[in-house]
C-alpha cells in the first residue's frame, strides 16, 4: 500500500519503528505521518463522526479537515496527517470530541 517509486518524487524512509493503534502492534517509518504508517498497514477508518458515528478516513492529507483527528499519546483531536510518528506511539480511534485526560483521571 506504499508508493515506493516514484517518476518525480523521492521517498526517504527513517528507520522502522512500532506504535500501537488501539493497542495492536503495527510499524511505520519514524518521522513520516502517522496516518501514512496507518494506511500502509491498512487501516481506513481513522475516527467516527460526533452526532451520526460515521467512520471517517484519510482525506485532505494538509491538515485542514478533521477527518483524520485520533487521540496520539493520550492527546485528543491531533491530526495525524501531519503528526510525524516516532517510536513507541499510542494512537487511538477518536469516538466523540476528545477529552483530555488530567492528572488522577478526571476531564
């Protein structure tokens, strides 16, 4: 699912690293978008819409849409088009507006 050649773009890939998507184990290449390590993996749906939970998926890939907004590191409503992915991040479907948890668990 990876564009590896290209006529006029070139892709440099950092060095393999795990995350988690729900808790399951997947691999990416560290500094590129999450949700590039995402859909190479497979994964289309990235969150659900707030009133009508309709699965939402890759879209505008610049950052101006929130189709693409997970909770990453336990910070909610992150677009992960532009967050680049390091080592050992938790990415999370998001289900509702995103809350961000406060120290002793309370929102």
């Amino acid at each position: 699912m990876r564009i590896t050649d290209h006529p006029v773009l070139h892709f440099k890939l950092g060095r393999r690293v795990r995350f988690t998507l729900d808790g399951e184990e997947l691999f990416g290449y560290e500094g590129e978008p999450v949700s590039a390590a995402l859909h190479d993996s497979g994964v289309r749906i990235l969150r659900y819409s707030i009133k009508e939970k309709r699965p939402r998926g890759f879209f505008c890939a610049i950052g101006n849409c929130s189709s693409c907004l997970m909770v990453v590191d336990g910070v909610p409503n992150t677009r992960v088009c532009v967050t680049p992915l390091r080592e050992g991040m938790a990415v999370r479907r998001q289900h509702d507006k995103g809350h961000l948890l406060v120290e002793g668990g309370a929102r």
